[in-house]
C-alpha cells in the first residue's frame, strides 16, 4: 500500500484560501487561471485547498494574473511558500484534536498575539498544574494519557514567548479568572505567581477587566488574535465546547479586532492590573 499523502498544514491552507479570494475578485474561474498559468484547472484547485505546494515565484505569477497590487500581501503570500520541514507540533497528530495542531502553527508564525479570556488564565500564560487542572474538567472526561499529551502540548506552545525575538503578546484577562481556584489553593496561588512574573516581560502586557469596570461584549468565549505579516493573513481562534473553531473572512476579523479594543478599553492599565493581580494573591493567601 503507497504511504499516505500529509495532511495539508493551516499554513498550506491558508495560503491557497487567499490564491482563490484574490482569483474570484478578479472574477476568474479555476479554469481560467489555469490557462492563463499554463496548468490545469484540477492543479489550481488543489492549490487551492493546500493539496498540493507551491513555489513563491508561481504565486507572485498568479497574483499578477489575478490584477492584486498589494505587494505587502503579495510578499508575505510568497514567504508562506517552499517550507518543507514540519513543525514540533506534528508529533501529537495522533493524539489530539486537529485544531489544537492548528493553533500550535498559527502561534509559531504570528507576528504578534492578543487573546482574551473571561474565565481562565490564557494558555499560554498557564502553569503545568494548572492546565491540567483544566483539562481534568474536560466533557467527556480524558483518560490519563490523553490529559498529559494536552498538558505537555500547551507547555510547548508557550516556547514562542521565549525566543530571542518573541512576538508582542497581549492578555486581557477578567478579574474573574484571577479568583477561579481550579485546582485547588497551591496550583491557584502558583497559577497567580507565574502570571505575575509574566507580566514583567517585556514582551508580554496583562491587562485585567476588573469587577465593577465598564461593560464589554464577549459570551465568555476565550478569543485568540493571531496576527500575520498583513492584516489579511490575521487569524481568529475561538473556543468552543467542541474545540476551537478558526476564523479568517475580513469582515469577522474586523469585528473581533473591535471586540478586543473594547475589551482592552474596559481593562486597567498594566501596572494597575499587576497591582490587582497582588491583591488578589495576597487575599488568597490569608
């Protein structure tokens, strides 16, 4: 029997859904831009759906065919090309739902990071105990094995806020969050620590909502921004009790782009946002 074809990666896909937004503006058929590349309709439209690779210089080809101007857009579509070695993430392929390697990716290649989170500590902010925690809560509940692959999955991500040049990542996070116990009193207390010593990054901003601040509009839903090298490339992670659902249409990106300024707007400064992160330590620890 032949080995199996990869699954295509988020990246691989993302990039043909952008091939095929700019084909249809230019009011193109997938025959169409075959001809006019010399290839035929089936190879655009496995390009298309991150089937199959594609060089940088075919899509700065197609993107000529296609009328973009946008050579912001144009360039960064280009460098999303000729990767051929797969990120650590492809080790839990396996073993875990597919949008949890999904949104690995997608972090790997942020430029920058803006999540919030109503409930929860955001995860790439969260202790080991406290993520397990987490996930022992989980609807159907996991076996053991399955925990600890999730537990050991979120630890890695977190490898992006300490590399030489780290992505700016901003938290907002609802003084709710602070004062869950999951897990009980040590894994709390040590959650809060942890999220204190983050905050001294310079890289990382925490913002805290606090109780009795101003309204803000979310359902709870955890929101994860994810910004590409141009605005078009940004990604929406949010979570569902089904998983996370990724989002990329325009006008949804510029309607959650609104929801975190809003959000960020409710939110305390920084510093005062470390001071209420203390507060709620030292109330805890009494």
């Amino acid at each position: 029997m032949p080995p199996s074809t990869p699954l295509p990666t988020v990246r691989r896909r993302r990039l043909g859904t952008e091939l095929r937004r700019l084909r249809e503006r230019a009011d193109l058929s997938a025959t169409e831009a075959g001809m006019r590349l010399g290839i035929t309709q089936s190879r655009v439209s496995n390009i298309e759906a991150g089937r199959y690779g594609v060089s940088a210089e075919r899509v700065r080809a197609l993107a000529r065919n296609y009328d973009c101007s946008n050579q912001s857009l144009i360039d960064a579509l280009a460098s999303m090309t000729g990767e051929r070695r797969r990120g650590w993430w492809e080790e839990y392929r396996e073993t875990l739902p597919a949008g949890l390697i999904d949104l690995a990716e997608l972090e790997h290649h942020a430029t920058s990071l803006r999540v919030a989170q109503v409930i929860n500590i955001p995860g790439l902010l969260q202790t080991a105990d406290y993520a397990r925690a987490i996930f022992h809560e989980a609807v159907p509940p996991l076996l053991p094995h399955d925990l600890e692959f999730r537990v050991s999955h979120r630890i890695k991500r977190q490898a992006i806020l300490y590399r030489d040049n780290p992505p700016p990542y901003t938290a907002i996070i609802h003084e709710a969050a602070l004062r869950m116990r999951f897990g009980g009193t040590a894994t709390a207390d040590g959650q809060l620590d942890h999220l204190l010593s983050m905050s001294e990054r310079d890289n990382i901003t925490i913002a805290v909502i606090p109780f009795g601040g101003r309204p803000f509009p979310t359902s709870g839903q955890g929101v994860d921004y994810l910004h590409g090298p141009v605005t078009q490339l940004d990604t929406v992670q949010i979570d569902t009790e089904h998983g996370g659902a990724l989002i990329d249409s325009a006008a949804q990106l510029q309607k959650y782009r609104l929801v975190l300024d809003r959000m960020e707007n409710a939110a305390l400064p920084p510093a005062a946002s470390r001071d209420l992160i203390h507060r709620v330590a030292r109330e805890s620890a009494r």
